[in-house]
C-alpha cells in the first residue's frame, strides 16, 4: 500500500509539525519561535501553513484533519516544539489540571466560551482573561474529553450536553445583563 500524497511534507513540514506549530500558536508563542524550532525561515512557514489549509480542503475524507486533531493534542511530545510551553499562571495551571480532570468544569467553561462568542465577545479571551487558560490548552483538553466521550453511553452525553446548555444559558443572560442586553435585542421584524 503506497502513502497518502495528501500527507506528505510540504516544504520539510510535516503534518505533525504543522499541527504541533499550529498548537503552539494557539498557546500564544510566538511564529518566530515556533519557526526555530523548526528550522525553518517564517515565509516557508506561511506557505507551507498556506498548502497545508488548502490540502485539507481537497481531502474529501478528512484524514488530515482528524490526524492534525491526533497530533494538535500530542504538541507535548513533538521533538522540537515539545520544549515550548507558554508562560501560565499558578491559577491558570490549577484551572487548567480542573478542566483537565473535572468533565462538569470543562462543560462549564465550554458553554461560558460559547456564550461569549453568541453575546459579540471573543469566547477563546474571555477564557484566557478569565482563568489563564489559553485557547491552545482548551483545545487539548477538548480532544481529551473528546476521546472519552466515545466511550460513553447516550445517558452520560445527553446528560454532559445537558449540562452545557444549562451553564451557557446562565453565562449568557450574565453577559447580556454586563451588556445591557443581548446584541441583537434592538432589531424588530
């Protein structure tokens, strides 16, 4: 059986290279940082970060974006990208290991971002503004509970879904009154 074209590095960046650049990225380090790293110039980079995107859209079975998702969570364990770690706070590493162990508290903040993001806010900043943990780190963590969830029975991720949508009506009428109300409460039709 031959390899996957569509996996193939493209300029020396693999796709675990690029999912693991893209980790970092997401956890506020630097692009020259993560490019070092690498070895590589920032322009090879953006290129290859360019081809990576456009592969993904040509991949019709989606391989590559669930094995980015694989390698996203796996950033730890990159040879080189593994050693860059942002700087956290001793409160956002305690809410991180929470979010990490506790599935409620991870469903809470997940519906907190998500009414964030529907009351006109940034949901990523908000949780980075509000418990260190930077949206990199929540995207990990949402792979992680992810992979527990299909072990789960219909029970438990009804009940899990439940949950969120409770925590996020309650973080939504927060975020209204903060507000002065919801963002599209003047339009009539």
């Amino acid at each position: 059986m031959s390899e996957n074209p569509l996996l193939a590095p493209i300029h020396g960046i693999s796709l675990y290279d690029y999912s693991a650049g893209n980790a970092r990225l997401a956890n506020n380090i630097a692009l020259e940082d993560v490019c070092s790293a690498l070895g590589v110039e920032v322009p090879i980079w953006q290129e290859a970060s360019s081809l990576w995107a456009q592969r993904m859209q040509e991949d019709s079975e989606f391989i590559i974006a669930m094995q980015m998702g694989t390698y996203f969570s796996q950033a730890d364990e990159h040879p080189k990208l593994g050693a860059l770690k942002p700087a956290v706070s001793a409160s956002g590493q305690a809410y991180l290991q929470q979010m990490a162990s506790d599935r409620y508290f991870y469903e809470e903040l997940n519906g907190a971002r998500e009414a964030a993001y529907e009351a006109g806010l940034d949901g990523a900043q908000w949780i980075l503004d509000n418990y260190g943990i930077s949206l990199g780190d929540f995207q990990s963590i949402a792979m992680q509970w992810s992979e527990v969830q299909k072990t789960d029975d219909h029970e438990t991720i009804l009940a899990f879904a439940n949950y969120r949508l409770e925590r996020k009506e309650e973080y939504a009428a927060r975020f209204a009154e903060e507000n002065g109300g919801n963002i599209a409460d003047d339009i009539d039709f």
